[in-house]
C-alpha cells in the first residue's frame, strides 16, 4: 500500500512539488480460521436467548404434561421474560404480585390446578372469575410464554420478583392498557 507524504524538498523529479510516495507495510488481515472463530462465537453466546418466530411457535394448548413443546419454552430465557412481560401488561401483578399470600402467590409448587405446565395452563386460559376468558383473549402463543414465566417463580428468589415488578411498574398494565385489542 502506498501513502502519500507531504514533504518540502523534492526528492523525485516525476513527483509534484511537495509530495513524496512512500511504501507502508500491509495491514495484518484476519485467516479463514479467524473469522471462523469469530462466527462461532457470535451466533453460539446466546443460545438460551434464542427468539424464535414463525411456525416453531406454540399456536395451541398443550397436548398433556408430555407435550413435546414444553421444554423448548421453559429452557428459552427470552420466552419466560416475554411470558413476564404479559403476565405484567395483563394485569396479573395485581392479584398475584410478590406480595401475594395463600392460593394468589404463584412464588411456590402449592398449585390448586396442578403444577404441570398442561394444567397452569389450562388454569390461567380458564382463570374463575374472568369473563371472557384469557383463552379467548390472548393469544396460545403469549399464553404458552405467561405459563413458563408463572412456572419459573418457583426458582426466582423474591428479592429479584421484587426488582422485577418495580422493573415493570411504569409498563402499561391491564386496565391502563391502551394498546390494540384483539
């Protein structure tokens, strides 16, 4: 590669006044092993975090504790955080917040329906007391991830649920939701 120097004599009589040419070494360049590695490393770090869309998506109710589809949600971080963000956006914190006790705190496996993940739920798209449903009103798919999220507070120490729901407190929540509806 060559670079141009200014410079005040003349050394070089085919050269303008000024200028100098003068040869710099070749910048060092990344091998085929190289940009492997790096590819690797990039497309392999978020594996937990992976955000699948399309077809691979729950779009029913799961089909029994045995349900195929089960374990591929609950190991996926970004499904059990969306799933927290609707539980929030729904309005299920207000009932079932971190500072819930008896059959309303979901920190436990004391569960009224079952602790599958087929009967939590069948337990939330059937919620007592809520006409219509939430199975009628939101959709399989961000239902498949509130279940995982519900299922997963189990393991979360309530410090962090805490943090959590003062994380999500200024999120629209059920009633001061004025997004679409579906």
């Amino acid at each position: 590669m060559m670079q141009i120097a200014h410079n005040r004599s003349r050394s070089d009589a085919s050269v303008p006044a000024g200028l100098r040419l003068r040869a710099t070494a070749p910048r060092p360049r990344l091998s085929g092993a190289g940009v492997v590695a790096l590819l690797a490393l990039a497309l392999g770090g978020c594996g937990a975090e992976k955000r699948p869309a399309g077809p691979d998506q729950p779009q029913s109710a799961p089909n029994g504790p045995g349900d195929r589809r089960i374990a591929g949600v609950e190991a996926n971080k970004y499904q059990v955080g969306q799933g927290g963000r609707y539980f929030s956006w729904n309005g299920c914190g207000a009932c079932h917040g971190s500072e819930a006790h008896g059959v309303l705190a979901l920190g436990d496996d004391n569960w009224r329906g079952g602790g599958a993940f087929d009967q939590v739920y069948r337990s939330i798209a059937n919620h007592p007391g809520r006409t219509p449903s939430y199975g009628e009103t939101i959709p399989a798919q961000q239902l498949w991830q509130i279940t995982a999220y519900v299922r997963s507070l189990k393991d979360l120490p309530s410090v962090n649920r805490h943090r959590q729901d003062v994380d999500q407190a200024g999120e629209p929540q059920g009633s001061n939701w004025s997004g679409p509806v579906l």
